[in-house]
C-alpha cells in the first residue's frame, strides 16, 4: 500500500509530466496533409520539370510523380521503423529522438526552400527525411514515454504519441486551408510549418532524462540509471526507487540481451505478442480511418459540399478525432487497458525496441499499402470497398477478446508470461471458457440454418418488380390469361405470405420432430428442406413455373419454422450454465445477418435483376452446403439422449465431456448429476394439452407468447412487410421513403436502407457478449432480442419443447398477420397505423416488468 501511494504521488511530478508533454507535442507531430495542397503542389511540379528540363508531363506521368511524392513518406517510415530498434539500442531513447528532431528539421528546411530553388527533388528528399524521422518516432517514443513514467503513469502518458499524432493532423488542416497558407505562393510553408513545434520541443531538449531502463539493462550502467530515477521520480521516492531499482536487478539478473532481429523471431515466447503488436498496428491503417482522411475531401464533395465547404468539413472531421483521443490519457488511467492497448508492455526491455520497430514496420507498411491501392479498389468495387476494412475490424476484436491480457497495474515482466505460450497461452479447457466444439457448433449451426431464415425474410424486396413481370408472363403464355393489376397484387402477396403459411405448419409439429428423432436431427431435417426449396427456386423459372415458385417458398417456410424452435433449444442444451445467456441469442444473431445479406444480394448490381433474380431467391444454399460438412463432428443434445436413448447414457456423458473438456468432469457432474450416476430420468414428454392445463406453465407460457408476438407485432416487421407488397419499383414505405423524402435518390436510398440492415446487425452481433455481463430483464426492455435466451429459461426439460414450438406457432402467425394486414391498416390510417405497435410495446414492457424474473445465474 505503501508503494502504490508513492507511486500515486508522482502524478504532479513537474520533471515527468512537463517532458513527456513536450516531448509528445512536438516530436510526434507528422507534417501536415500533403493532400490538402495537392492541386497547388501538382501544378508546381509540372511548371518547374517544364521549365528546368523542357517536358511536358502527360496526365498519367504527372499522377505518378505525384504518387512518388506522396509515397516517399511512407517509404521512409518504414524504413526508419527498421532502423529505429538499431538506434535506439546504440545511441540510446533520448539520443534516438534527437536524431528523429534533427531529421524533422533537415526536412522542413527542405520544404521551405524548394519552390525558391525550383526543385522537385529537394521536396522528394524533404518527404523522404520526414519520413525516416516519423519512422523512428513512431517506434521509439511510446517504449521511451513508458520506461520513464511510474507503473500508474505508463498507460495515461504512453497514449500521448497518438494524441500527438491527431493533433498534428488538425495542424496540418488548418495550416494548409486556402485563407492560411493553403495557397500557390504559400504552400511550401504548410509543408514545414511543423519546424516551429519541433523547435518548441527540442529547445529544452538538454533537460530530457534517458530511460533508466535503457541505462541500467541495456547499456549495464547501473549508477547512471539510479541518478536518472532521482531526477524523475524526486528526492523524496527512495522507497519507490528503490522497489524500481531492484525489479531491474531481477531482469538484468533472469534475462539474457537478445536485441537482434532473428533472436527475437525466433523466440517462441514473443511469437503471440509480436502477432499482436503487427495486427494492431496494421490492422489501425485497416481499418479505414487513414483511407478516410486521405479522401476526406473527395469524400465530402461528393456529397454536394463546395471544395470549401469540404475543407471545413474535413478540419471538422480531424477536431472530432483529437477531441476522442484527448479522452485516451484520462481513460487509461481509470479503465482497463485492453480497449485502450498499450503495446509496449507486452515485452520486457530487451526485446521492446525490435518489438516496436516491427510494429512500426507493419503500421507504415500497411499505410504505404492503403495509400497505393485504395483509389483503384474504390473504383472497381465502389462502396462495398469498405468491407474488407469492416472484416479487418471484427478479426483484431476477436483478438483482443481471446488472446490480449490486461496490463493494467501490471509491470511488463509480469505481462510477458502471459503471453509466452503461444496461442496456448488462452485456456479452453474449462467450462468457463468456449472449447472448441461448442464454438464450431454454434457458429456452423448459426451459418447453415438461421442465416437462410433471415434471407428468406429479406430477399424478396430486391428483386420484386422483376420476379412480378415474370410471374405475369408464365401466367399468361401458360394459361393464356393476362393478369390485372388487383390480380396480380393478390398473387404477389400469396408469393410473399405462403412462406410465412409455411412457417405456421412447420412450428405445428416442430416439437414433435425434436422429441421424435432429437434436436441435431431436426436440424439436419431442416438444412435438407432447405436444400429442396433453394433447388425448386432454381428450377422455377426455367420451366415457367408460379406453382413451384410457391411450393418453394413454403417448403423454406417449413425449414424456418424447424429451425427457429430446434436451434435455440439445441444450443442451449450442448451449453454450460454460464453460457446459456450468450449462445440463446445466436438465432437471433443469423437471422439479422441473414436478412443483411439478402439486401447486398438483391442488390440490382447482383442478382436483384430480370435474369438473376432465381438466383438470388436460392443463394442461401450456400451457406447451408457450407455448414453440412461439420455436422459429423456435433453432438446430439445430451439432455435429449438421457430422456429418450436411456441406454445411451454413456454416450451423453462422451457429448458433455467434448463440449465441456475432459478437465471439467467434475463440474459436468455438478450441472448433470444424472450423467454421473447412470440413473434413469423420466422420459415422460408433456403433451399440448397438458402444458396448456398445467396452472404452474400457465405464467411461463403467457410471457413466451407475449415476447414472440411482441417480436412481430412491434413494428420492425411491419416496415419489412410493406417493402415486400408494394407494387412498384419507385413507391418505398418507411425506411426507404425516409431517405428519398431527405433528398436520397432511389437507389442511395437503397444503400442507406442497407446501412441501417448492417447496423441491425451490429446491434445484435453485441448481445452474446453483455447477455451474461448484464440482468436478462434490463436488456429485454431496453431490446426484445434478449426474448429467445430468456424465454427458453423459463421452463423445465419436459414442457420446453411444446413451449418453444407455441411461442414459435406464434411468432409465425403475427408474422403472416403483419404481412397480410398491415397494408390495409396503413392505407386507412396513415402514419397512425403504429399506434396499435405502440400499444403492443407497452403491454409487453408492463407484463415484463410486473411478472418476468431474472434467469440470469
């Protein structure tokens, strides 16, 4: 205790806090955005080659000498990252930084003279230089702002390179605006305006402590080190120099120097966090942001803004980014840190300067690679360009989730063991972790059935116009009969509801079949259904067939309905208690992605067209083709082998022990006591009848009907619904018609309603991880997604079957009974036809709250 106060008491040391602030300021500042210049620059460069050398540059020559400009600056960071650990290690932190200010300074002065000198290689050279100063920055100021901060300083001061680094991109923007210096005769000066913030910096430079840690373990002077430590920490921390002084003792004493490059690749315990290091560095260019402010401009006049306007838009943008990295320093210091990672401290000194060099490598690396490639993939792949940086994003967060330990309070030679194993270092062999088996199952299991649910729901909007001009032409060259208009709405809203008719029949005896023939057999039921329906989709137009059009879609209804009762209650079952929450909402989840992807896929550009449009209808089956491989390795439901295979006990307690890992036997016999004696269960299945008898299921029953309905009724569907009915290609309701009404143009109207789709999406991909962190009833209210993981609790083994298939009986039918209805109801009352969804909210919130229990363990 004793040691943490003294360590908190260093919070206003002036020699600490007053460097490192100057320090980030100034020397991590990256010169201002040669983008908003380059018009003037572009000109510049043409005139002087005409002039000094007599050619004339094509338009093609100029953009390359332009990206040559451009791209120098990332060469030469990558290039300074390398040499940044070599550096740092021979002339030491402090001295590595002054040679990255006085490369800073060779390189302004470059800029400031070139257009005098007329010389387009003196501004090449210029970027080069800067370049190599920003590499080295980049890999040595955040491990050099960390050696010298106290353990509770390293994380608040350890983010102020980035807030350097945004802060110099908001100089660089105002800098380089036309009412500035953002002008033909000024430009050189926004390019080296930055000289006057390095020379701030470096003026005190005398002053700046080496680290201590570089001192005493790297370069073995021990006296040095201690002397530095007095002069950050004061005269009045010898107890906390102390403690610091004698943790180097024990690394200096256990740890060998291995500073090379090949030592530290070929180190098993840095191979983990090295990967991490370079996915993060990489993966922040990857993310999109940088191929946003590269564009930013472009961007925003594209949107209807002037040149101007957009340059203020942008400046907007980059105060918007600093404003949130002004809440790192803050954030570190009360928060833990894997939201908020500092790198540096998942390697002890000696193999920290090579670690971050490669970081650094990745980061300009990748930057160099976004910088080049982004303007052709934009034009070849237009918005959908932005996918891979989304992908790229869900990738690094999975890794942070299994694989970043927390470092906060911690020392890196107490973060380094974390990491050592490998990719062995997460434990999956506890119940309280996912093991392998329940991960492929519920992700395989998800991909194979509740995505093609979620597509059946969604994928009739794309096509619509072109499936009903098809539907009019089968009918008339087959029967000789030409369709009205009322007719073949009438046949249209057959084509649509007959899918949703399906999902009724199918809940009917969806309890019978998982009693029947088990929960993963049901399942695999389903996924051939669907197979049959996607096939007759196909063939439907090829042999101008409505009727098959329609067994199609009722079949897939069947399938849905199948699947929305069977999948829930099967992963529920396979799940330890403390997982139950989390894999009960994955239906949920694939179906929201589901209906995603059939608004990319009936996108016009796609197979939402007159010749593709059978396609689209059938392009589900890919996603169960995929998953049908995996089902050989899943288990059937343990609880379902005890009810109804009594002499396949042992086979149960096999299915438990893949799922929940051999080392968890004696949890497995906790949570399934019957497993571990052998005793029979009552196989006894409650029928319709007696549940609905039953007084004590008369509650449970009532909230499970209230929740699905409410899922349906609520509104959400509504707007799905009426988009499916409309009659013409131009009229859209709701979502659509809200973005047309703002100025949106049909088709943009189209890609915003398929960013509100995606956002669905993300909202729901969130719930499998606060179900288990957060009360069951506060996430129902505050969303009825959490109603699939809450309802299944709220019934034992024997009713839960019957129960499932009710409330999936009743989702089905509201379904069909918005999809039918709602129309009408709406052409009657206008926008007043969601006061009854309004009502229906309210109902479901008051019954919830007065009568539904928390099922959370």
């Amino acid at each position: 205790m004793e040691l943490r106060n003294l360590e908190e008491s260093q919070h206003l040391c002036p020699q600490l806090t007053k460097g490192e602030v100057i320090i980030s300021n100034g020397g991590d500042r990256a010169p201002p955005k040669i983008r908003d210049c380059s018009k003037l620059i572009k000109s510049w460069c043409n005139d002087v080659i005409n002039q000094r050398y007599n050619v004339q540059l094509s338009a093609s020559n100029l953009e390359i000498l332009w990206a040559s400009i451009v791209s120098v600056f990332l060469i030469g960071g990558a290039i300074g990252s390398l040499g940044g650990a070599w550096v740092a290690n021979k002339f030491g932190r402090k001295g590595c930084f002054l040679i990255s200010g006085l490369l800073f300074m060779i390189g302004g002065i470059m800029f400031s003279f070139c257009r005098m000198a007329n010389s387009v290689e003196m501004l090449i050279l210029g970027r080069l230089l800067v370049g190599l100063a920003s590499g080295l920055t980049t890999a040595t100021l955040p491990m050099y702002l960390s050696e010298i901060a106290p353990l509770t300083l390293r994380g608040a001061l350890g983010v102020f390179c980035a807030v350097g680094v945004t802060g110099g991109v908001v100089v660089g923007q105002v800098f380089s605006l036309r009412n500035i210096f953002g002008t033909s005769d000024l430009w050189h000066y926004a390019l080296s305006f930055y000289m006057v913030l390095v020379i701030i910096c470096y003026l005190p430079c005398c002053y700046f402590p080496e680290s201590p840690k570089y001192l005493y373990i790297v370069h073995g002077n021990r006296e040095r080190a201690l002397r530095e430590l007095l002069r950050l920490r004061g005269k009045d921390a010898l107890v906390l120099i102390q403690h610091e002084m004698e943790e180097m003792d024990m690394e200096i004493s256990t740890k060998v120097v291995t500073s090379s490059f090949f030592s530290v690749l070929s180190d098993p315990a840095l191979m983990l966090p090295l990967i991490i290091v370079c996915c993060f560095h990489g993966g922040q260019q990857f993310s999109g942001i940088n191929a946003i402010f590269y564009y930013s401009v472009s961007i925003f006049e594209k949107a209807g803004l002037s040149t101007a306007d957009a340059e203020w838009a942008n400046l907007g943008a980059g105060c918007l980014n600093l404003a949130t990295s002004f809440l790192g320093p803050v954030l570190m210091a009360k928060v833990n840190r894997r939201p908020l990672m500092m790198f540096s401290k998942l390697f002890e000194v000696a193999p920290r300067s090579v670690a971050m060099s490669m970081g650094s490598l990745a980061s300009w690396s990748c930057n160099f690679v976004i910088g080049m490639a982004f303007p052709s993939l934009s034009r070849v792949w237009g918005a959908f360009v932005f996918l891979p940086f989304s992908l790229t994003c869900a990738l690094l967060f999975l890794l942070t989730k299994f694989y970043l330990p927390e470092t906060r309070g911690r020392d890196p030679s107490e973060v380094a063991p974390l990491v050592a194993k490998g990719f062995r270092s997460k434990d999956f062999t506890t119940t309280t972790s996912w093991r392998p088996l329940l991960v492929v199952t519920c992700f395989f299991t998800t991909l194979g059935s509740c995505i093609p649910v979620g597509y059946f729901l969604g994928i009739m909007n794309g096509p619509a116009v072109f499936i009903k001009v098809w539907c009019y032409d089968a009918i008339r060259s087959k029967y000789g009969l030409s369709l009205s208009v009322s007719q073949l709405d009438v046949l249209w809203a057959l084509i649509v509801a007959i899918f949703l008719v399906g999902g009724i029949c199918g809940s009917l005896f969806a309890a019978w079949c998982c009693n029947k023939f088990g929960r993963k057999s049901t399942l695999l039921l389903s996924k051939f259904l669907l197979m049959a329906s996607g096939c007759v989709l196909i063939l439907c137009r090829y042999m101008d067939s409505v009727s098959l059009l329609l067994l199609g879609r009722f079949i897939g209804g069947v399938a849905a309905a199948l699947i929305t009762t069977a999948h829930p209650m099967y992963l529920l079952e396979i799940s330890p208690a403390n997982r139950k929450g989390s894999v009960g909402v994955y239906t949920a989840l694939g179906v929201a992605i589901g209906i995603c992807v059939s608004e990319v896929i009936g996108l016009k550009q796609l197979f939402g067209n007159a010749e593709l449009w059978h396609y689209a209808l059938s392009f589900y089956m890919i996603f169960v083709l995929g998953s049908l491989p995996s089902y050989r390795w899943f288990v059937e439901s343990p609880e379902w082998l005890l009810k109804h295979k009594q002499q396949d006990c042992l086979v149960a307690r096999k299915a438990l022990k893949d799922l929940y890992g051999s080392q968890s036997i004696s949890v497995i016999y906790k949570e399934k006591p019957q497993v571990a004696t052998s005793e029979p269960v009552d196989s006894k299945e409650l029928s319709l009848l007696a549940v609905l008898r039953n007084p004590k299921f008369r509650l449970p029953l009532i909230l499970v009907l209230t929740l699905q309905a409410c899922q349906q009724l609520c509104g959400i569907n509504a707007v799905m619904s009426c988009k499916e009915l409309l009659t013409k290609v131009e009229v859209f309701y709701y979502s659509v018609d809200i973005f047309t009404e703002a100025g949106f143009s049909v088709d943009n109207a189209n890609w915003m309603n398929l960013a509100c789709g995606l956002l669905n999406c993300a909202a729901a991909a969130l719930t499998p991880f606060v179900i288990n962190r957060f009360p069951r009833r506060s996430l129902l209210f505050s969303s009825l997604t959490g109603c699939l993981a809450t309802s299944f609790e709220l019934f034992e083994d024997s009713a839960r079957p019957v129960a499932m298939s009710m409330g999936s009986f009743a989702s089905w039918s509201c379904n069909f009974m918005i999809a039918m209805f709602f129309p009408l109801l709406e052409n009657a009352w206008g926008s007043f036809a969601f006061l009854p969804c309004c009502t229906v909210c309210i109902y479901s919130l008051i019954l919830s709250w007065r009568y539904l229990p928390e099922t959370r363990p």
